[in-house]
C-alpha cells in the first residue's frame, strides 16, 4: 500500500543528545514537510522540502535540522540546541510543483507521527 | 501573518444528531484554501473536507459540509448524523496560494465527543 511510513513511533532523547526522526514515503510526492504538535495546540510547521536537495525553514526551525538527500526520504534531527524537544512529530506529503503550477489546494498526506520525549 | 482560531476546546454531541464546529482565520488575502481536518485516537491527521476561498458554493462531503462566510472570514464544520467514530480532534487549516503556500496554518483544535 502505497502512504507515509514515519519511524519509531516513540522515542527518548537524553540531555546533550541528538536524535533522528525518520519519513518515507512512497507516493512519489515532490514536496514533504515536518510538523509538531504540542498538547492543546495545533500543528506548527519545522522544515519543508519542494524537491529533492533543497529544503526551507518553516515557522519553528531552530534546534531542527534536515536532508533531502533521495525523494523519498525527508529524516528530521532534533539537536541538542532544542530545549524543548518533547512532543507529537508529523511528517506530511503532498503533490507538490509540476512546472509552475500553484500548489492550490494540494491534499496533504499524514504519518502516524513519532512521540518524543525527554528522558 | 494569517491566524486560524478556533473558539471551542471541545465539543459533545449525541449519536445522531447534529453538531457545528467553528473556525475563523484573519487574512489580507482573496484566494486561499480552507481545510478541515481529523485527528482521532491513532493521531494519524485525515482531511475531512476542503473549501476553495473563490468558490462561493459550499463544500459538502457525505455527513459533513461547511458554512463558509468569506465576508465574516468564518469556516464552520457541521457533521450531521454524528457516528461514535466520528470522536476526535478536528483542526481548521488556511492555506495561502502562490508565495507561501506550502505552508498550511492550524488552529488549536476542538475534541468532539459523541455520546452513545
């Protein structure tokens, strides 16, 4: 079946520590994006990637990093430097750009997200 | 920037009967999206319904349809003949078209609770 497969589902950080969040996908989507998600809040966005080998930072990404070394493949690391790294991580994929064509409307497509938590 | 608000932390209905979610979004812009989208138990996010901003007609998706009133920048969800498995976190999302449209903006959410 084709979708988003987001591993592991739950992870431990200890202090000092770098750890990394994985995201495949195989839909043959262009653009992938990172979100979290805090307790009572909505989903704020990380990083997000429009093709492959290039990536942006979104509203939240001091303390993240990414690569999007293959298509398939958008691996998100929570640094040291993020001091509040616990919560519900998604990773989405979407269409994403044919030529020029807006992304209007595009369907996002959802993992089943990583729960991290800070040991 | 755009916001999205949603003014109802949570939500109960019975089985059967009907319930309105609200949503409100503060933007400059006239050609946007709207999406709501579900997030039960499994925490996995589903997208409910989508609204086109130019598109004066509102959007319906079997049970579930919005009220979409561009001048009062207002999207209500309205889920008719509410099943149990209906229980869940629903988010309003506003995504912009052309620059910046990557991004889709959330609102905090609203839990509905369908009781049997």
């Amino acid at each position: 079946d084709g979708g988003i497969t987001q591993s592991p589902k739950y992870l431990f950080r200890k202090e000092g520590q770098n750890v990394t969040l994985s995201c495949e996908q195989n839909l043959n989507h262009d653009a992938m994006y990172w979100y979290r998600q805090d307790p009572g809040q909505g989903l704020r966005l990380i990083y997000y990637s429009q093709i492959v080998n290039d990536f942006q930072k979104g509203d939240i990404a001091e303390g993240y990093s990414v690569s999007r070394e293959k298509k398939e493949s958008f691996p998100l690391t929570v640094t040291s430097a993020q001091k509040n790294p616990t919560a519900f991580y998604l990773c989405a994929s979407s269409p994403g750009r044919r030529s020029q064509v807006d992304l209007r409307g595009e369907k996002l497509f959802f993992g089943s997200g990583t729960q991290l938590s800070v040991l | 920037a755009q916001t999205v608000t949603q003014s109802q932390p949570e939500m109960s209905v019975q089985e059967a009967e009907t319930v309105t979610l609200s949503c409100t979004y503060d933007t400059s812009e006239s050609d946007y999206y709207l999406f709501w989208y579900k997030q039960p138990p499994s925490r996995q996010m589903i997208l409910v319904i989508r609204q086109e901003a130019y598109k004066q007609q509102n959007a319906t998706e079997n049970r579930f349809s919005v009220n979409f009133q561009k001048a009062a920048k207002s999207f209500s969800l309205k889920i008719s003949d509410s099943q149990l498995g209906d229980a869940a976190m629903y988010f309003c999302a506003y995504r912009r078209v052309g620059q910046g449209a990557q991004k889709l903006v959330f609102g905090q959410g609203t839990r509905l609770t369908i009781n049997p």
